[in-house]
C-alpha cells in the first residue's frame, strides 16, 4: 500500500514540474530527468512532512513553486 502512495505521490510530482517549467516557457527536460526530479521532491517532502507535520502533497506543491524562482 505505502508503495503506492508513494507511486501517485511521484505522479503528482511529475505533472506538478512539467506543468511548472511550461508556464514558465522552459523546455522540459528528459522524461528520466523529470522523474528524478519527481522522486528527489517526495523524498523531501516526506522529511519536510516528519519534522513538521504538515501534508506531504501541500508541501510538494511548495517545493515545485520554489524549484523555478
């Protein structure tokens, strides 16, 4: 089951980074790098999660904002 959540959670991830680099008129990078990307953002966020308690997908979509500044 924790597998996954952490899959959809990836997902989640994926589109978040592609849609984020379209709107800022970025090309995507390769498919494997975007799910590197994708994977490197949900480990974060489930550190992030553990020290503060907070939702694992609010904070993947802050780190998404924060990538691209």
């Amino acid at each position: 089951m924790l597998g996954f959540i952490r899959q959809q959670e990836k997902k989640v991830a994926l589109r978040l980074l592609a849609w984020q680099y379209q709107r800022q008129s970025m090309p995507l990078p390769a498919i494997a790098e975007l799910e590197q990307q994708a994977a490197h953002l949900v480990d974060d966020a489930h550190r992030i999660a553990r020290e503060r308690g907070q939702n694992v997908i609010a904070i993947i979509k802050e780190l998404v904002g924060e990538i691209r500044k």
